[in-house]
C-alpha cells in the first residue's frame, strides 16, 4: 500500500515539474493541450487520477459549450429573434426589422411544458412536449427513408447481368453485377422474420450472412488507416509542436 | 435580314414555351437598341438580349420563375455577361437580381417569400423582366421588358408518387396484420440471438451482483433508432426490476434523458417495484461525442457492469466503448442502424442487432402479437422489394429502361 | 388524459408531416422546416434540464463525499465557467454583439486549449482499441469468423506496399488477382451488395417503426403507467 | 497429462489472451519510432494522381487556382499534406492562389497554412497580389451553385474584412468561371462531390480533388471524366509528394509529412496484422493441443 502511495507521489510530482517547465518553454496553451492528449492516453494504462481530472473538466466543459451555442445560435435568433425581434435588436442588429413570427409561441409553449418536469405534480404534462418530438421523428423519418434508401437503392440493384460494353460481352462486370444481385437478395432473405431458416430459404439466408461477413470484415479493414492517421495527428502535436523533437 | 431572322425566332419560340406560363413578346424586343449597333462604329455596345420567356418551377409552393432568354451566337464574345431586372409593371421600378455568365441563357429568380422583404415574389401575381447585356467595352444594351409571367404553388408533389404508393401500400400492409393479429392469428418468428441473450445477460448480472449499463447512443430523440431503443429499454428495464438488480443509464441528450425517465419508471412501475425507482440511475452526461465517452468509459472502469447494452445511433465512439466494455469483461449486446459501425460492433460485442433486427427487437421482447404483426409487413415489404429487383433485372437484360424510371422519384 | 392526448399528438404529428411532404404548396410544403425547428428550440429548454441534472449530480457527489468526490470539483468549475464565458461572452472583441465563438473571447480560447485537444485525443484512442480488437476478434474460430477474417486481412493487405510487393510477378492477363485490384474488387462489389442489403431492411425497420409509433402501438415511449 | 504439457498449454492461453496493452505498445512504437526517425515511404505515384499533378505542372504563368478548405481538424493530418504540396508546386508555378472554404472549420486552416507554408517558406509573396484568404461562407452547394454565376456578390470582403474590390488580384473575378482550376479539400459534405455537381459540370470547370481514405472510392468514378485527379487519403498525398520531388528537386530534402504519415500507417497495418496472424497461429495450436489431451471434446 505504502509503495503504490509514494509511486503516486513520484507522477504527481513528475508530472508537477514538466508542468512547470513546460509553461515556461512553450508556454500556457501548447501546455494544456499536451498534458490532456497525455491524460487521456495514460487511460490505455488502466484507469487512474490524471484520467478521472481529464474526463470530469472534458464533460463539464463540453455541457456548457453546447449550453451556449444551444442558447447564442438557436434560441436567441430563432426563438426570441422571430417572436419579438425588437428584443434581440441589441444582440443580433440585422434581425430587428424583421416581422415577428405568432406561429412561433408553439415551440415556447412546448418548451415550458417540457419544463414543467421539474414540478412533482404537473410533471406528466410535459409527456405533450415528448409527444410532439416523437410524432416529429416518426413522421419525417417515414418518408425521408423511403424516399432516399429504399427506392434509391432498389432501383441502383436493377442491373443487367450479362453486361456488353463496346468491346463485345464483358466477362468482368458480367460477375461483378451477377455477385451484387445475388448478394443484395440472399441478404434480404437473412432478414425475413416471419420464415424459418429452412430448405431453400436457409440456404438464401446462410449465403446471405456470408455476404453480411465479407461486408463486415471489409468495412473494418478499411477503417483502420484512417483510425491510424488520427493518432498520428495527436502524436505529431505532441512530438513536434510541444516537444519539438521532430526536424 | 438579321432582324427578320430575330422575329422568326421569337415566333417560333412562344410555340415552343409552355403555353401557359408563357404570355410574352407582343412586341418586337429588338428595337433602337440593336439599331445603334449600325450608328456607332467604333465601339459599339452589346446587342440586345430577346425572346424573354418565363415559366413557373413545378413541384414548390412558388415563389420562383425561371426566365429564359436568347442571344444571338456570334455576338456572345462581345459581352462578359447578363444583368437580370424584375418589375411588377412593365413600366414600373425594375430591381437587379443578379448576373449570368455570358453563355448562360437562363436564370432562376429565387423570390423572398415573406411579404416586406424587397425582393418579395408574390404568388399568382405578374412580374416583368429585363435583361441587361453587359458588353466587353463596358457599354450595356437593355432588353425588351418580357412578361407578364406568373408563379404557383403546387398541391401535389409529382415526382413523389413512387413514395405515396410505397406508403399507401406499406400502411395497408400493416393495417392488415396488425387487424389479423388482433384476431388471434398465430404468428411465426425466427429466434434472434442477440433476443435470446438478454434474460440469461440480466440473469448474469443478478449472479454477480453488478449493475446493468443501458446506453442510448448519442441519437438525439430525432433519430428513429432512438425511438427504438426506448422500446427496448422499457422491456429491459422491466426484466431488471424483477430481477432486483442495478441499472445505469447514461445519457446523450436531455430530451432523451426525461424519456428514458419516463420509460424506466414505468417500467419498474409494471413490475411492482416503483419504490426501487430513482432518478439518479438516468442522468445526463453531456452531449459533446467524445466527452460521453470519456464519461461513459469512467463509469464502466468505476461501477464494472456485468451487462453492457449499447443500442441506438453510434457513430465513431461504438469501438471505444465497445473495447473499454470488453475490457471489464461485461457480456455486451449491440445494436445499430449505422452501417459503418456494425462491424465495430461484430467484432468487440458478444451479440449485436444488425440494422433491421434493432427496430424488431422490442417486438420480439414484448411478445405483443400487435407488434409481432407489423414485422409480418415488413416480410411483404422486402418481399415486394426481391420481386421489384428481379423485374427491373429483367427489364435491363431486355433494354427496357423504362421500369426503372417508372419507380424513380424526382425531387 | 394522461395517456390520450399525448397518443393523440403523435398521430396527428406524423400524419401532418407524412401528407406534408407530398404537398409543396403553402403551409404544408415548410411543415418538415417548421417542425424541425421547433424541435431544435426544444431541445434548447431541454439543456437546462441537462444542465441542471448535471450540476445535480455533482452536487449530491460532492455533498454525500461520494468515491472521487474532489473530480465532481473540476466537472463543476468547468461547466460554470464556460458557462459564463459563453453566455456573457467575455472577452468577445465584438462585446455582446459578436459571435459566441468569435476567436480572441475567453469562449474560444477555453474551447481550442480544452475541448479540441481532449476530443482528439479521446478519437485517437481508435487507434489502438483497432489493434485490440483485432487480434482478439479475427480468429478463425468458425464459418462466419473466418471469411470475416479473411475479408478483413485482404483488405488491410491491399492497402499497404506489402500486398503489392506480395503480388507483384502476377501476369497481367490475371491481373485481378493482384492483392490492390482484388481488396478493391471486395470493397466495390460484396461490400455493395452487403451494405444495400442491410439498408434496404433499415429502410423497412424505419418505415414499419414509424407506423407503428404513430398508430400508436408501439407506445413504450410515454411510460405505460396508465392513471 | 504431464507437467511440462500443462505449462506450455498455460503459455499459449496466456498468449491467446495477452494484455492488450501489449499491442498498444506495438502500435504507439509504429507511430512514433516512423515519426521521430523522419522516415518516409515513397510511394509511385498512380494515374489519378499523377494527371492532378501533371494537369497543375501544365498550367501556364499567372493562371488563377482557387483552393477550397473543406475539412477540420480532425482530417487535418491526412489532408493538410496534399494542400502542402499542391501549394508549393502553384507557387512554382507562379499561379495565383485563392483560398476559401465552405467547411467553419477550414476557415481557421486557412490561416494556419498561409502562416506555415506562404509566409515562412515564400516571404517574398504578397498579399492582395499573389495570394488571397477570402475565409469561410456558409450556404454549402448554395453557396457554389451561386459562385458559379457570381462571385463578388456572395464575397464582398476578404477574410480580414477588406473591400473585394480593392484587392489587386480580384480585379477580374466575375465567376468561378475566371478560375483555371478548382482545388476542394475534404471528401465529407460539402466537398469535391458538389464541387463538382454545382461548379465542374455545369461551369466546365476543372476540378481536382484531395479527400480522406474513407471517401475516396465514393469519388473515384467522377474521374477522369469531371475530376481532373484525385488524391485519396495518405497514399495519395504520399504520390503526390513523390511526384514533385522528382520534378523539382530542391523539395528532396524537405520532409513530406504524407510521405511519414503512409510510412507510420504502413507500419501499423503491418503490426495489426502481424497480431491478428500470431493470434491465430495459437489459436491453431492452442486448439490442436486440446483435442490431443482430450480426445472427443469439441469438434
């Protein structure tokens, strides 16, 4: 206990001095940010101190930061700005001559209900307000999906299997498109819920899950050099711009 | 010659043009305009644009007029450009709305729709326009005003039949088995691993006396995925409150916070224990990405669930939470609509939702034969779907495009 | 009450928004906009509910001297100060008028030395958890494993110098067995075909969970206590 | 069983289930050791790349590129190498360089590249007449839809709020159209794809690209019939590096940070699959030693 306790001590002051020197070297911001990139990362250490700091000042900070720009860039021009723009007038000029907008004590009204939450008693009205959130996302996602994924992609799978192009039959694309086909229908059929996996359709549906893996395997593979070119970014702050260790 | 080769245009296009939105050019355009073309040689100005015609944008609720107009073909490399003017009169005050290059014969007059704005474009209403041909020398030659042209709104959208008959066609469905439900009619579906594993997963959790972590994702309530995952989370929450053990709920949004609330009390509600409830086990975190996750990430190094469920919107941050959960050693059930994060998931959870089995899993939970009866209609919908496909194949090998237009849908 | 009218807002909700967008002519054509930025203002007063739990939280932490009490400390000065620099815009060199993120206010210079190096860090953890999970995911351990395995491995092989070295002397009549052509081949064709079929059935899932939800019989998310 | 067997059988499923802080040590010494040793990987440069550089090496003295910012900072380091390079080339090329964005958060790497690349490499270019920061405007493919008719009228001021029209080198921009090339930035919305849709199609402006890995099969088929080329992730700037150290010379001992990005990825990829290999090797082996010792287990 006492040596996990005075190793504790030797990081803090470690960490206290390089602080220290840093500041002074490269000054307050490159500082900070280093510190945190070193915080975050000591994570893949195990879970420790200098983590717990990094990620309690990061959720802190990042709740008011959309607090404010929730309040500055939404609230502000598009709820006071369109009821009554003269109140705005100070804040946001170009707003101040603009007709106000009645239709929009709507979403002020919805807005209290949902505030009404914080009162024991008349808290279940503020289930209006979810209502309407809920009623939104349904309606517009609706069509929004058939319009854009499901016709978009029915129709991009409408291809000829036996392709010809200018220089005669086209072997290549001929098994390319007959692989698309196959693929996009054997999936479909590993998504039916009503049919057992059975005879001809079980079939289908274990060619489709092979589909379903190729598809897995090569979306990861492909990620991973762009995971990688993000730490690469992170490492180059820390060894160039702070440390300056690279020429 | 020029001039009567002019007027023949003109003729010929009020055939061509729309008849209806096109009242234009009882006069001549090309008048002393083009004439001083003749009277100052030196540096003559421009030639006059003509044959100004206007039509209304189909499918919008108006407010906006393509104008059209013509130039004659060897006097383009005199001009850098077009001024284009509108009015309500053809005598009246004419406004600049904007310019095109040279060898662009059209412009889309996008009008305000509000009323005092000053380039408001009433509906049903004339408006007159005039083009300003901008020569190279500087000197600019006005066009005939052409007009009056006027805008509409639509009531129909036409392109969008293809979507109107998809969700006429996918409501009936539903109606249907959902009516056949009610009636009692059995209904079949295949057992979904990533389903069968919640009991023993809570169980699992219950043995070891550790919490069960739910996360909704960083969807805001205006993703559908989030919807579903508040279905889930009602069925799950119930099974823990049965099951006595700890629940943790982190979340993303705050509107999502005071649902998941609502959801989880009632759910401990269903299940007799209301007293077990508190707000505490859902609560916000912050709705920067990362930062949840860092949040998140402390919980499970902190409270080590046994149980880690992770459905709804993920994006970049699903492998971080996913690996950090594998870590702890928690049995991991994922689900998500986001194509590019499934794999994440296949690869570091022990059971995940592909897509589709997310918006079936509260079904499957619920066991309720109304829900069960909606994934029927979805069974018809990709059914209808592989027939579609098949006949569109068909259709190409045979070179009948026309199919496939007949499903496209033209916004 | 309780349950009824909320029911009843949903349905008419979505049904206005599915009519709407058929429909461009005034005021249906805007509903979608309209709603949606209704829905934007709403979330605005939900962050005070946000806010508010957050600060909650904390508090009771730091009260009840909760395990790592003292970090409850950090998440509260930070969310208050920038907090503060946000809504009174300190330091904005345009004073009240300026944009909230105007470079040279406190707000800003708070969010490019805290929040952006915090957030990329936090992204490049990615990095690492890719190599974690892959040694302990690709196992050929069956089928399904193995052609995830394989898939994957090809494509990280056609993306480095190695695959093409590896592949080199291949003639070119068989050029396609080249490792690049090949991970390309794999990305363009069943991956394809892969991802349109999963999208097609989210597709469905979303259409079906919609209806559902505005016909009111998925109803979990209003609670189902009926009083 | 012997005592030796459960030893060695207590190795591998120790191995199998090795701390994986193990491979974090792997993949940060992948990174880093390729960084700080300044090594880099050439890379032979490809079609697509090389008739992007070709296309920019023909352009004649004075000619006018408008290079558009379209990412953050997130995709900083596999982006910001390509602009690097295809800025130093313009410049020795003498073409004038207008810089925009329609991404917020390009309007910062704007500056941040004239601070790095124009003002500490080339200080004897002037602002105003050969380059000019014109910032960030918000309106996406509206924006470009309507720069393609009329520029000033969307950018009436600079980035620092000066008069367009005082501008020595914007003297004669009336459109897009004025421009020679289009260089977008960022392969995410918007980006080279309406860069293309709004401005290179219907303008008949050429228009070449830069994108991350993660987009570029989505923009591989706009070439070479509405992109002039395209450098994909940092293999595409890696290319294009090579391909102007080897027709400009004096560049050969600069470091090129696309050409040590593709050498640290490089490494990684082979680290990551190094680890998924032996993981399997054990798995193999791990496997086969315990159907020996228990003969009839599972199958």
């Amino acid at each position: 206990m006492t040596t996990k306790r005075l190793t504790g001590h030797i990081v803090l002051g470690v960490v206290l001095l390089v602080c220290t020197l840093s500041i002074v070297v490269k000054g307050l911001l490159v500082t900070v940010g280093a510190l945190l990139t070193l915080f975050i990362f000591s994570f893949l250490y195990k879970d420790n101190p200098y983590y717990k700091f990094a990620e309690h000042l990061f959720v802190g900070v990042s709740a008011a930061y959309w607090m404010c720009m929730g309040f500055w860039g939404t609230m502000v021009p598009n709820l006071f700005g369109k009821l009554y723009p003269p109140m705005v007038g100070s804040v946001i000029p170009a707003l101040k001559d603009n007709p106000p907008e009645p239709f929009m004590v709507i979403p002020l009204f919805l807005g209290v209900l949902l505030l009404l939450r914080l009162s024991s008693k008349a808290g279940w009205i503020s289930r209006w307000a979810l209502a309407f959130i809920v009623g939104t996302t349904a309606g517009l996602n609706l069509v929004r999906y058939l319009r854009s994924d499901f016709i978009a992609q029915i129709s991009s799978t409408m291809i000829p299997l036996y392709a010809s192009g200018a220089a005669g039959f086209n072997l290549g694309e001929t098994i390319s498109n007959s692989v698309i086909f196959l693929g996009v229908m054997s999936g479909l059929i590993y998504f039916f819920f009503s049919k057992e996996h059975k005879g001809v359709f079980g079939t289908g549906a274990r060619t489709g899950i092979i589909v379903l893996m190729v598809t897995f395997g090569a979306s990861f593979g492909y990620t991973v050099m762009a995971r990688i070119s993000l730490l690469v970014g992170r490492m180059q702050f820390l060894f160039d711009d702070w440390l300056g260790l690279i020429r | 010659m020029r001039h009567l080769l002019r007027l023949f245009l003109i003729l010929l296009l009020a055939f061509v043009v729309d008849g209806q939105s096109v009242y234009s050019q009882e006069s001549d355009p090309v008048t002393s305009t083009a004439d001083s073309v003749a009277t100052e040689p030196v540096t003559p100005p421009p030639a006059s644009a003509f044959g100004l015609a206007g039509e209304d944008m189909p499918n919008d609720n108006g407010h906006k007029l393509r104008v059209k107009w013509q130039y004659p073909a060897e006097a383009v490399g005199d001009i850098t450009g077009f001024e284009i003017w509108r009015a309500t009169s053809p005598t009246g005050e004419f406004r600049m709305l904007g310019q095109a290059p040279n060898d662009y014969f059209e412009y889309l007059d996008i009008g305000n729709k509000e009323t005092p704005a000053p380039d408001f474009m009433a509906n049903n209403s004339d408006f007159f326009y005039k083009v300003v041909a901008i020569g190279k020398n500087g000197l600019r030659t006005e066009s005939e005003p052409g007009g009056p042209f006027r805008t509409y709104g639509q009531w129909f959208h036409r392109g969008k039949t293809p979507v109107l008959v998809g969700v006429v066609l996918f409501g009936c469905f539903t109606f249907y088995f959902i009516r056949a439900a009610k009636k009692g009619k059995e209904l079949y579906v295949r057992p979904l691993a990533g389903i069968e594993a919640v009991d023993e997963a809570i169980g699992r959790a219950t043995e070891m006396g550790k919490p069960t972590l739910y996360i909704l994702g960083i969807g805001t309530a205006s993703e559908i995925a989030t919807i579903a995952s508040f279905a889930i989370l009602g069925r799950v929450a119930k099974k823990i409150a049965e099951y006595q053990t700890q629940l943790i709920v982190p979340c993303y949004d705050a509107i999502v916070m005071s649902i998941a609330q609502d959801v989880v009390r009632s759910s401990y509600l269903q299940a007799g224990r209301p007293d077990q409830y508190s707000d505490d086990m859902v609560y916000f975190v912050t709705n920067a990405q990362f930062a949840y996750v860092a949040g998140v990430n402390g919980i499970m190094m902190r409270q080590r669930p046994a149980t880690n469920f992770y459905l709804g919107y993920f994006a970049a941050e699903s492998l971080i939470l996913a690996e950090t959960g594998n870590s702890i050693g928690a049995i991991q059930i994922a689900g998500t609509d986001q194509i590019t994060q499934i794999p994440f998931f296949v690869v570091a959870c022990d059971y995940t939702l592909i897509g589709e089995e997310l918006y079936a899993a509260s079904a499957y939970l619920g066991r309720d034969p109304l829900l069960l009866g909606s994934l029927k209609a979805e069974d018809w919908g990709k059914g209808i779907v592989m027939a579609l496909i098949v006949v569109g194949v068909v259709a190409t090998i045979f070179g009948w495009d026309g199919f496939r237009e007949l499903i496209r849908v033209n916004l | 009450m309780k349950r009824t009218v909320p029911l009843l807002i949903t349905l008419v909700v979505g049904a206005a928004l599915i009519i709407a967008d058929f429909v461009p002519h005034r005021p249906f054509g805007t509903l979608g906009d309209d709603f949606s930025l209704y829905f934007d203002i709403i979330a605005v007063f939900a962050f005070i509910l946000g806010g508010g739990n957050l600060v909650r939280v904390h508090i009771m932490k730091l009260s009840k001297k909760r395990k790592d009490w003292p970090f409850s400390i950090v998440t509260l000065a930070g969310f208050f100060i920038m907090l503060a620099a946000g809504l009174l815009k300190i330091g904005n060199p345009d004073d009240i008028k300026g944009d909230v993120a105007a470079l040279g206010s406190l707000f800003s210079d708070l969010y490019i030395s805290i929040f952006t190096p915090l957030q990329a860090s936090m992204f490049a953890l990615l990095a690492f958890f890719v190599g974690s999970a892959s040694y302990r995911a690709f196992r050929a351990k069956n089928k399904e494993a193995t052609i995830l395995l394989v898939s994957a491995f090809l494509i990280l092989l056609g993306r480095t110098p190695l695959g093409l070295w590896l592949t080199e002397g291949i003639p070119d009549s068989i050029s396609f067995l080249e490792l690049p052509n090949l991970a390309n081949w794999i990305l363009d064709v069943p991956n394809l075909a892969g991802q349109r079929a999963i999208m097609i059935g989210i597709a469905l899932g979303v259409i079906s969970m919609s209806l559902r939800v505005i016909l009111g019989v998925e109803r979990t998310y209003l609670g189902q206590d009926n009083d | 069983m012997s005592n030796g067997q459960t030893t060695s059988r207590y190795t591998i499923e120790r191995l199998q289930s090795i701390d994986r802080r193990i491979i974090f040590v792997f993949i940060a010494a992948a990174v880093i050791i390729p960084l700080l040793l300044g090594a880099s990987l050439k890379e032979e440069t490809t079609p697509i790349v090389r008739a992007l550089f070709d296309y920019v090496d023909h352009l004649p003295e004075g000619s006018r590129v408008l290079l558009s910012f379209d990412y953050g900072p997130t995709t900083a380091p596999e982006i910001q190498p390509m602009v690097d390079a295809v800025l130093r080339q313009c410049i020795e090329r003498k073409c004038k360089l207008y810089m925009m964005a329609v991404w917020a958060t390009g309007h910062n790497l704007v500056g941040q590249t004239i601070e790095e690349i124009l003002k500490s490499e080339y200080p004897q270019l002037q602002y105003g007449q050969d380059y000019v920061n014109l910032g960030y405007k918000a309106g996406s493919q509206g924006l470009i839809r309507l720069l393609v008719v009329d520029f000033k009228r969307m950018y009436s001021t600079d980035a620092a709020g000066t008069a367009i029209d005082s501008i020595p080198m914007m003297q004669n921009i009336g459109n897009l159209k004025n421009f020679d090339l289009i260089f977008s930035f960022g392969g995410g919305f918007p980006g080279i794809k309406e860069w293309i849709l709004y401005a290179g199609d219907p303008g008949h402006i050429p228009i070449g690209g830069g994108c991350t890995a993660v987009s570029a099969p989505l923009l591989y088929p706009y070439y070479p019939s509405q992109l002039v080329g395209l450098m994909g992730g940092a293999k595409g700037a890696a290319e294009y590096e090579n391909a102007l150290i080897q027709a400009y010379p004096k560049f050969s001992n600069m470091p090129m940070a696309g050409m040590s990005l593709m050498m640290s990825q490089t490494v990684s990829h082979i680290v990551i699959m190094f680890f998924v290999v032996l993981g399997n090797v054990l798995y193999f082996i791990g496997r086969n030693r315990n159907a020996s010792t228990k003969p009839g287990g599972e199958k």
